[in-house]
C-alpha cells in the first residue's frame, strides 16, 4: 500500500472581528506510487481525502502559542464533490517539481518599445507634417542608415551617391547642352568635338544588390549586442538591438519544412494523455472556489479575541494538521510563515517587491503602463529598421519611396516590468531549493514570505467616471466532473498567472515583460460569441460554429466562466484610468484593502506630489536620453523659421480642425441616448 504525504501551508488572511475568516490552509499532496499504473485508489487517505480531513484536528501554531490555536472550520469541502473529480481510478505517477532555471530564459524589452515607435513617429512627422517623408530628408532615417553604413557596404557606397550623383546629372547636362549646340551648328564647350563615350554609372538598386552579405552582418552584430546586454553608447544603435531582441524572441525554433511528403509514411492519430492526480490538483488551482469545495483549500476562524491577540503579536504562522489514528497519512514538516499585524490587518511579511499586498506600480524605474502594443510596435519597427537601406536605394534610382514607418496600434494598456526575467528567476530559484521533509517531531519545515506563496496577480482599474476601483476577475464558475454538478453558478475571483513561462520543444524559455493587460474586457472569462473550430469524424475537414470551446480531451474536470454582472468598467477615449495589482495567495486570497478615507491625510497629499515630481522627473530623463533627442538639432534645423509662417500656419490649422472634428465626434457619440449602457 502507499503513502499519502500531504504538506499544510498557513496564509494569514485578516485579524478583524467581522472577517469571512482570518486565515487559510493550503494542502498539497504528495503521492508517490509504489508501481508504475498506481491509481488513486492505492492511497485510502487520499482517495477519501474530505474524510481524512474532517476526522483528524487541524490548529494554528505560532511563536506565541507552540501548542497550537483552536479553529473554527469556515470552508465546507464535499466528499461526494472530491470523488467526482478525483475518482478511484485516477492515474497517480508521483510528484514531480520541474526545474526551469537550469535552462535558458530569453526575454526583450518590451518596456521601451513604445518609447521607440513614438520617437520614429514624431521625427518623421516634424520632418515632414503633411507628406511622407523621403530617405535623405527624414533626420531618424539618417541616423539610422549612418549605423548601417558600418556594417553593409552597399549603405555606405548609397550615402555617398548623392553627391557622386550632382557630378553625373552635372556631366550629363553639359552632354545634352553640346548635343544641342552641334544640332544647331553652333561650336560646343568641348574643344574636342562631338563626344559619344558612354558615361559611366550604376544604379543605386545595383549597388545594394552587390553587398549580398551585409543584411547578415547585421543580423550577427546585433545578436551580438542583445547577448551582451547593458547600453552600447548610442541610442540610435541601443533601439535597433532592442527591436532586433523582439525579432529573436517570436522567432522560434520549428520543424523543418519538407517540400514532399515521404513516400508511405503515415501519422497515427496522438493517444489521449491520462491526466495524473498531481497535474488536475495544479489545473485546478486557477479555481479558487473549486479548491474550498474540494477540501484543498481551508479557510479558518478564530473566534477567541484572546486568540486572536496571540496571533496579532506572532512573527510566524504554520498549520499543523493531525490525521486520525489509523490513518495511512505521513505528515510533511510545515512551512512557517513570516507574519506582521497592525490592528486588524494580519498579513505574511513581504520584500520590497510588494506593499501591502499590492505591487507599487508608482516605482517607473521598475514599473511602466503602455497605451501602445508593444509587440506591433517592436515588430513593425523592426521591419521598418531593416528596410531603410532599400528604400534609400529605390529613393536615388529615382522611384517613388519614403522613410514613413508604420502605423501604431493600441488596444488597450498593458503594465510591464523592467528586468522581470531576472527578478523572475531569482524568485523562482529559491523556490526550487525548498524541501519538506517528514514530520517526525524534530524537523522544521521552510520559512516563507509573502513573495513565496504568491501565485498570481489581480488588476484593478479605477476610472474617472465612476471613481471606484473595479475589479477584472470577478466572474460566476459552473463546474462538472464525472456527471456531477460540483458547482453551479457559484461566485469566483480568478487571477491572472504569475510567471508565463513558455516554450517551443526543448528550446529556451521565453518570459514577457508585460505581465498584465486590459482591453476592456474580464481577464478571468471568456468573451462573448460563438468560436469557429475544425470537425472531427464525421465533421471531418468541416468548420463548426459552437457556443463555447470545447474542453481539452485530457479534462476529466469541465469549468466554465462567465462575467460577474456589474463588474466591468468601460474602456472609453477621453477617460482617465489607474492600476493597482495585488498578489494573490496559494488559497486565492488578495491581502483585504483597508476603508478609503473621508478627507485626505495631508502626508498622504505630500507624498502624491513628490510621486508626480518623480514620474516627471523619470520621463524627462528617458526623452533626454531617447532616440529622438540624438536627431533633435538636425530636426530644428528643418523646422519652419519665424520668416516662414506658412507651413507651420497651415500645419497648426491643419491639427486644430482634426481636434475640432474629435472634440464633436465625441461630444455627439457621448450625448447620444442609444449608446447609453448599464456596464457589464
């Protein structure tokens, strides 16, 4: 017969007399089978997991009360609910803790790429307001090519055509002029006579054809540069490796491309993957309100205030849980965790990378919210980077060209944080280090901070209209498991992942920056409409309109998620928005937000003011720095005089009708009764 192992984490929650609870308990199992094929029915404790619970004692231990705090169980877990998700038959293959930072992590830096596309943008505009701009009369192109001299040859020769070509059109103006005097009968500038020796030339087209190696010399430095990392000394080059980065990090590793099939090879269809029990427990970790159903997840009351005294002067919290005698259940040494209370609020310690439970968004050195799509950004700057040399080269053959790059696109905001992978991995990496070893009376488990039993964020958005905060994850869940209804319609908070981790194959892992997003929809439920997706069997080679996507063959457990009613706010122009993240426990809980207050703290006033002294400061510093102020002087050198008001009248006129047109577009659309709404 084999062991069932099982580790309790304690999550401190709220010391409040009017709290749902004041504490979580997380479980985790360990099985580790005796044979290969073992089911969950070779482990009685876990295959009566809600019984095992119910029957043995679980209290709080702390520095303050080693013998352990009384609880009042608050969560009602369901027997009948556990084994329809874990049913006798579940494949059990052990428990396996993956390591991912023995392996390569390869990221960009999201961060500055709407700095890049605005700077290119800007440039060109002011360049030139109200056409496209050509190659040699756009400073950001300039600059740009002047990098690309360096290592393509065919650059470097197109730079110097111009005046190579005043020479040539010099040479064949006198031509055209001897031509015509010799037609005439009248004597020409060339004491010689008649010439007709052809003039040589080549075209701009043909010299950049000639360089066939130098797009791959560029490629090689720039891998270069984003493998050394750090500044290179010119912005102009620093934006061309960090676009260059995000080329690399979509430009996965697939399978070879095979321009006929082999002869009589077949493919067999991929057999259905069994779930393992450890694999569903972690799926269904994403389901806050699953787990309490099911008895992963605790919540705990203490109902003595003397108790509660105790646990408000506690530095550390673990949960002891005692099964029956009999019971086949190997307890593993629980973890402590690091605990800090100011009154009411009770809470695990936590490192500068969180306040309060929450991320400190203000901090721009580590913190930026995008209006810009990144990745279109970076990708479309990229390309637009990489095809400058052919456009100077279509420019002097005399076709039509510019240097105009291309649109933005925006669909939202998104937060992204500077050097995540590092932090990421660091964090991880002490997680991989933790080791629960059996409790046999002397052994004493990890201690934990709050950064380590983090397993998710939250966004919240705060408009302008309703001033309120709303929350993106609210949402209803119905869930179904071997025919049973283990929830129906049941209120949920769900959370967005905290690393992202992924890979192609055996390649690199690859980590965003951006870490969270808004759209204007929930990020914890579907939207909706119907979905398209490609028939099997009989629907073979057919496309299907379904109501819902259908469920991973692997699922034995079928969730599905709608919006909370009322939740979402909208995503409106000419509204203003704040974020605020916060962390998310192993049990689903978010550290409770003390009640706003009823006129602001001068303290807190003060403080807000020196946060926009600094934001201000910061994004000073990054225009100072930025690609457009290495091309400033050549752009204000471009710019319209104060002898020549024209251009720079029209251009103003010019913006201030497309403002009007706005302004009353808006102005009509926010008057109109039909697009009036009660929001989601």
């Amino acid at each position: 017969m084999s062991t069932t192992r099982v580790l309790a984490t304690a999550l401190p929650y709220s010391l409040a007399d009017d709290a749902p609870f004041h504490a979580s308990v997380f479980f985790t199992h360990r099985l580790t089978p005796e044979s290969e094929g073992a089911t969950l029915a070779d482990f009685p404790a876990a295959e009566v997991w809600v019984k095992t619970l119910r029957a043995g004692e679980l209290v709080l231990v702390t520095d303050t009360a080693p013998d352990g705090i009384p609880v009042r169980w608050v969560s009602e877990p369901d027997q009948e609910d556990w084994s329809a998700v874990f049913p006798p038959d579940t494949l059990v293959a052990g428990f396996t803790a993956p390591a991912v930072t023995g392996q390569p992590w390869v990221t960009y830096p999201a961060h500055v790429m709407d700095g890049h596309a605005l700077d290119v943008h800007v440039g060109s505009t002011l360049a030139s307001p109200f056409t496209p701009p050509a190659v040699l009369a756009n400073p950001v192109a300039e600059a740009v090519l002047q990098q690309h001299r360096h290592l393509h040859r065919g650059v470097n020769q197109l730079l110097d055509l111009p005046g190579q070509r005043a020479e040539h059109d010099q040479q064949v103006l006198q031509r055209k002029e001897d031509e015509a005097l010799a037609t005439l009968g009248q004597p020409t500038k060339r004491r010689e006579g008649y010439h007709s020796e052809p003039l040589e030339w080549t075209s701009a087209v043909e010299i950049l054809l000639r360089d066939k190696d130098g797009d791959r010399r560029l490629t090689d430095h720039l891998d270069m540069l984003v493998a050394q990392g750090g500044a290179t000394g010119d912005v102009v080059m620093d934006a061309m490796r960090d676009v260059h980065a995000a080329r690399r990090f979509y430009q996965r590793e697939q399978v070879g491309y095979e321009p006929r099939p082999v002869d009589g090879a077949t493919t067999p269809r991929p057999e259905v993957p069994r779930q393992d029990f450890h694999q569903r427990a972690a799926q269904l970790g994403s389901t806050p309100v699953l787990l309490r159903a099911l008895g992963l997840v605790v919540d705990v009351a203490v109902d003595s205030s003397r108790h509660r005294a105790l646990l408000a002067r506690a530095t550390r919290v673990s949960a002891r849980f005692t099964p029956a005698r009999g019971r086949d259940l190997v307890r593993l040494a629980p973890p402590r965790t690091w605990c800090e209370s100011d009154g009411e609020h009770w809470r695990a310690v936590a490192s500068g990378v969180w306040s309060g439970g929450a991320l400190p968004l203000g901090d721009p050195r580590t913190y930026t919210v995008l209006d810009l799509d990144p990745d279109a950004s970076a990708l479309k700057l990229e390309q637009h980077v990489r095809d400058l040399p052919r456009a100077l080269a279509s420019e002097l053959n005399g076709d039509p060209a510019s240097s105009a790059p291309a649109s933005l696109r925006s669909t939202g905001f998104a937060i992204a944080r500077t050097d995540r992978a590092e932090a990421l991995l660091a964090q991880v990496q002490r997680g991989e280090g933790f080791e629960a070893p059996d409790d046999d009376g002397t052994a004493t488990g990890e201690d934990l901070a709050y950064d380590d039993v983090v397993r998710g964020i939250r966004l919240e958005v705060w408009d302008d209209l309703t001033r309120a905060w709303h929350s993106l994850h609210e949402r209803r869940v119905d869930v179904e498991a071997g025919g049973r209804d283990v929830l129906d319609d049941a209120p949920d908070t769900g959370f967005l992942q905290l690393t992202g981790l992924n890979r192609t194959g055996e390649s690199a892992y690859h980590l965003h920056e951006v870490f969270a997003g808004w759209d204007g929809w929930s990020l914890s439920a579907p939207r909706p409409g119907k979905v398209i997706v490609h028939g099997e069997g009989e629907d073979a080679g057919r496309e299907l309109v379904l109501d819902e996507p259908p469920d991973d063959p692997a699922t034995h457990v079928h969730i599905r998620t709608s919006v909370q009613p009322g939740t979402l706010p909208w995503l409106r122009y000419g509204r203003r928005y704040s974020f605020r993240v916060r962390g998310v426990d192993l049990a689903g809980n978010s550290v409770p937000r003390p009640p706003a207050p009823s006129s602001p703290d001068p303290s807190v006033v003060a403080a807000a003011r020196e946060q926009l002294d600094l934001l201000s400061r910061t994004y000073a510093d990054r225009d100072a720095r930025g690609l457009l102020a290495a091309v400033r002087a050549r752009l204000l050198e471009r710019l319209p005089d104060d002898g020549a008001p024209d251009a720079t009248d029209g251009l103003l006129a010019v913006l201030a009708a497309a403002g009007e047109g706005l302004a009353g577009a808006q102005k009509r659309l926010t008057a109109d009764a039909r697009l009036e709404a009660t929001p989601v």
